[in-house]
C-alpha cells in the first residue's frame, strides 16, 4: 500500500466531518472518493493532505506515519493536492506558475543564480504544459486564463512537484460537460502515462466512473461504500443516498 | 553541453516578460539619470535621493515582492545608521568596516523581527515591527544615551576614503559619487537577487502564500530571509545616511521614517522594481521644492500625494506600466 488510513477522524468541535474512515490505495492506482455535498470528501482530503491533522487516528504514506507533517513537509515526501478553488499564481506567466512548482524540488534559498538558467527545470515545464495542453499558452499571464485552462494550470502546477501521490479536490468543478469529458480523459491519460497514483474527489457520480480503478463513498463523514464502480453503480444504499431514497428523509 | 542539447528538443521556452525587459531598461535608465541627477537637481538632495531610493527598494523587497507590510523600517534604517557611526566614532574603522556594520545592524534588528513575527501576517507583522522600532527609538533616545549622544546626535569627524582611491568624503560631489556607486551595485544586486530561485519564490509568497506552501516551500524560512535582506539593505542606507549627514541621529529611528518610506513606495509603485526608486525621486524633489515656499510643507505634499494616488492608483511607474501592458494586450497573441 502506498498510502493508507487507519481509523483517521477529523472532529470540528461537536461535528464529526470525518469519522473512523480507512482507507487505501496501492502505486498506479486511480481511486475515487465520491459523496453528496458535506460528506466529508474534502475534510478527508485535507487530512491526506496535510491542511489538517487527525484528530484520531494515522495516516501511512510509503510505511511512515506522516499523520502530524505539515502540508508543506508532505509535498516534499511526494504528497500533493490540487484545490478545488481555482488556486494559481494570478500575476504570473503560465510558464512560471509551473516552473516555480518544479523549483520546489531544485532550491529555495538561491539567491544569486538566475532563476531561468536551470535548463533541466525548464524542460520539466515545457513537459509538463504539453501534458496538460497549455504549451501555447505558456507566455501569457495566467488570470487571462479561460476557467478550463486554469483547471489544467491547476494539475500542471501540481504535476511539476514530480508527486508520487497527486490527489485531485474535484478538478471538474464548474466546468461545461463537454470540458469535463475532457477532462476526465486528460487525468486517466496523466494516471496511465505517468505512472501516477491519483485519489479523485467529486461530488458527480457519473464524472468518476468511467476512469476509477475503485471508487470510496463517504457519507457523514463515514465510509458508505468502497468497491470496484460497477459495484458501486449496483450498490443499493449509495444509490439511495445519492437519490434520496428512503435513507434521508427530506424532512429531518 | 548536455544540458543545451537538451534545451533545444523541447518546444522553445521565453520565459522572461516584457515587464521584466522593461523594468530591467528602466533600471539602467534611472541609473543612468543618476550621472547628470547632481548637476540638475542640488548635490545634497540628489544624494539624499540615493540614499532613500536605496532604502525604498529594501522596504518593497517585502512589501511588494513578498507580501508583508512593514511598518518598523525605521528601526533598520537607524540601527544601520547607528552601528555605522558607532564604529567609526568608538572604533576609529574606515568607511568601507563602517558600512559593512551597517549592514550586520540592520540584519540583526531584521533577525530579531524575524523570530518575533514571522508567523504573523499582515497588520500584526506590522504592528510587531513597529513596536520594535519605536523601542529601539526609546532606547536610542536616553537607556542608551551614553553610547548614542540621545538628542545630540552621534556627530563624525570628516571622513575620508583611500581604497580603491583618494575621495574626501566631505566634498559633496565627490560624496555623491561615493553614494551613487553603492547605491548602483546595491540596485543591481537586488535586480539579481529578485530574480533568482530565491526572488522567484517570494513572488509565489505575495502571489499565493498557500498555494507555494503546498507546492512544498517552506514559507517560514523564505519569509525570514526575505526580511534579513530587507534589513541589511536598509541597514546599507543607515549606514550611508550617517555618512551623508556626518552623524546617527534618533530621528532615523523614529516612526515617521517608517511612514515616508511606505509613501515613497506606493507613490512609486509597489508592484514594479524600479517603482520605489522613482516614487522617492519624485517625493523628495518635491517636498524639497515646497519646503523652500512655505514651512507648512508636509500638508501640501500630503494634498500632493493624494493627487498623485488618484491619478496613478498603481503608483506613477506602477500604472504607466499598466498602460502599456493594456496598450500590448490587443496585439498580443
């Protein structure tokens, strides 16, 4: 397992965002982790993270206990998230906003050398935009980005940290379906091509499907369901709390 | 060789903005005006121009390229100014040994606002540098009075250099040109380092503080060195000023200074480099000039600062750069 969870819960006072939840998932895999709005999904997310740290329970990445690294620490281990929001370099040149995620791994604290001059870091990039489709539009500032490419921009930034795990805070979000179908094809292209684990979170269904190697269903906070998506399209209680069926009353 | 190879298999990358290519133009440009500036304007404002230009680029170090406001940089500027003197005036050391201790105390000062409130963002930053300014102005001012001459001022001997060669540092022209130079490679050694890995990275801080830390920077670090080099640029122009005014004074440490160096910056622009240059030229040119007509001067730059806001809401090199950048937009592909 490359990276597991064991009994983590994550509690906000008297709420219970994300309770006894474990979870796994092996090198290569594409895993999902589905559930209506305030299931959870993106407080589990940032447990993975690192944003927050457990209130109970461990988080195992490569067999080390990484439950109290901090977010940043987790990026260098290999760890690293997109956002949900839009979170990008607005000022900056599409080329940069990548380059400077790749110069995470090369320096920090060089104050001297021209930051241009590291041929093999702007390789990356260029690599990297051409993976998500942006190479032509390496040059232009990325807050004239259409919402689609700043999507891209958002998976090239994180790419460009080389991840070994890249989890993903629903990278569809407000996208038309026609952008999404492409989308979608672009992670399971990144995920075969790059040998990437990837741990999806959305709240649409029919976006993971498709692509997912397994599919987590959280509800409340608790884990519904986890399977292969054929058998999570035939499971019984997630279509009841993905249709309202029976299992949450409307009236509560 | 290899890595060259390398660079021409992928796609052509231009990585470099024709901001950066206009800034970096508008760099040798001021310091070219920096030449004729002692024959257009008087030599003892032209240098003060330096001198403050210098210290107003330290301070956007933070405020514009990594974010932090700063409301303490007096403390910098005169404990800079303070060590420079102190040395020459205790320790009988040369021009170059004094401005070097200039540099050490505006680091230190730096290093121990760094430790205090680099976790602290925005106003708690500034109000944390702030208090540890106006301390350090109270210390100055009678605790320390044996070391610091308090009110008196810590007057120098009339100073001199000899390496590389003879200047006599009491000539204003030849003071001017002392200052310049320093101020020059001062310039082009934070033209260096903002756009080194280092430069690059505190741009990601202003930019996007999370996003950088999740890219896995460590921000606390970054923010800490960024505020070392702040202070040992501003301690740099501490030390020059006590040159240029043949002594320390405690009014370099009083919160004011702080205060004319936010204005000087955002009149000039904050997000440029060349930006806090330009806005001290023109700030002290023109309380120069308006303090000639009448002693009410500060109301009058006050009502001139305002206008120039409105007009320039980027700062006057901020917004021209805007403009051209609007200019550029349609054509752009």
């Amino acid at each position: 397992m490359l990276l597991q969870t064991n009994g983590v819960c994550k509690y906000f006072g008297g709420l219970k965002a994300v309770d006894q939840v474990d979870f796994s998932i092996e090198q290569g895999k594409l895993k999902s982790i589905i559930g209506p709005n305030g299931a959870g999904k993106t407080t589990f997310f940032n447990l993975v993270s690192g944003l927050y740290k457990p209130t109970h329970g461990q988080v195992t990445f490569q067999g080390k206990d990484v439950s109290h690294a901090s977010m940043n620490e987790r990026s260098q281990l290999g760890i690293t998230k997109t956002y949900q929001i839009t979170s990008i370099f607005p000022r900056l040149s599409v080329f940069e906003n990548v380059r400077l995620s790749a110069q995470s791994r090369v320096s920090m604290f060089n104050s001297w050398r021209k930051a241009y001059s590291y041929s093999a870091m702007n390789n990356r990039t260029m690599e990297i935009l051409e993976h998500v489709g942006l190479a032509d539009q390496q040059g232009r500032t990325a807050s004239e980005l259409s919402h689609g490419e700043k999507r891209y921009l958002e998976i090239g930034i994180a790419l460009a940290t080389e991840p070994t795990i890249l989890l993903l805070d629903e990278p569809t979000a407000g996208m038309s379906p026609a952008e999404t179908v492409e989308a979608t094809h672009l992670i399971r292209k990144l995920s075969n091509e790059l040998k990437l684990t990837i741990i999806l979170i959305e709240h649409d269904i029919s976006v993971v499907m498709g692509i997912s190697d397994e599919v987590m269903v959280l509800h409340e906070g608790k884990k519904l369901a986890e399977d292969t998506p054929e058998k999570i399209s035939a499971n019984e209680t997630v279509q009841n709390v993905y249709l309202g069926k029976g299992a949450e009353p409307c009236s509560r | 060789m290899n890595a060259k190879k390398q660079t021409n298999e992928v796609a052509a990358y231009k990585p470099h903005s024709w901001q950066t290519a206009l800034e970096f133009r508008a760099m040798w440009a001021v310091l070219a005006l920096g030449i004729v500036l002692p024959f257009l304007v008087s030599k003892p404002l032209a240098t003060e121009i330096m001198i403050y230009a210098l210290f107003a680029l330290a301070f956007n170090l933070l405020l514009g390229h990594t974010g932090m406001i700063s409301f303490g940089h007096a403390g910098y500027l005169g404990v800079g100014s303070y060590a420079g003197a102190m040395v020459v005036f205790y320790g009988g050391v040369g021009v170059w040994v004094s401005l070097l201790a200039a540099m050490a105390g505006g680091a230190l000062v730096a290093a121990v606002v760094g430790l205090l409130a680099v976790k602290r963002k925005g106003a708690y930053f500034a109000m944390i540098s702030l208090a540890i300014a106006q301390m350090l102005y109270f210390l100055a001012l009678s605790p320390f009075k044996r070391w610091t001459e308090g009110e008196d001022s810590l007057k120098l001997p009339p100073l001199s250099v000899d390496f590389p060669f003879h200047l006599n540092l009491s000539d204003q022209t030849q003071l001017y040109f002392f200052v310049f130079v320093i101020v020059a490679l001062a310039v082009l050694a934070q033209w260096r380092l903002l756009n080194s890995p280092f430069g690059h990275a505190l741009k990601g801080i202003r930019e996007n503080e999370d996003r950088i830390r999740a890219c896995g920077f460590n921000i606390t670090r970054i923010k800490f060195l960024s505020i070392i080099y702040s202070g040992l640029f501003s301690g740099l122009a501490g030390g020059l000023l006590a040159i240029y005014l043949g002594a320390a004074s405690v009014t370099t440490l009083f919160w004011m200074t702080s205060g004319v160096v936010v204005m000087q910056t955002v009149l000039g622009g904050t997000h440029t480099f060349m930006g806090p240059f330009i806005g001290t030229m023109v700030f002290l040119y023109l309380r120069n000039n308006i303090s000639n007509y009448t002693d009410r001067w500060e109301m009058w730059v006050g009502a001139m600062f305002m206008a120039l806001i409105l007009l320039f809401p980027e700062g006057i090199w901020g917004t021209v750069m805007q403009k051209i950048g609007e200019r550029r937009r349609p054509s752009a592909s």
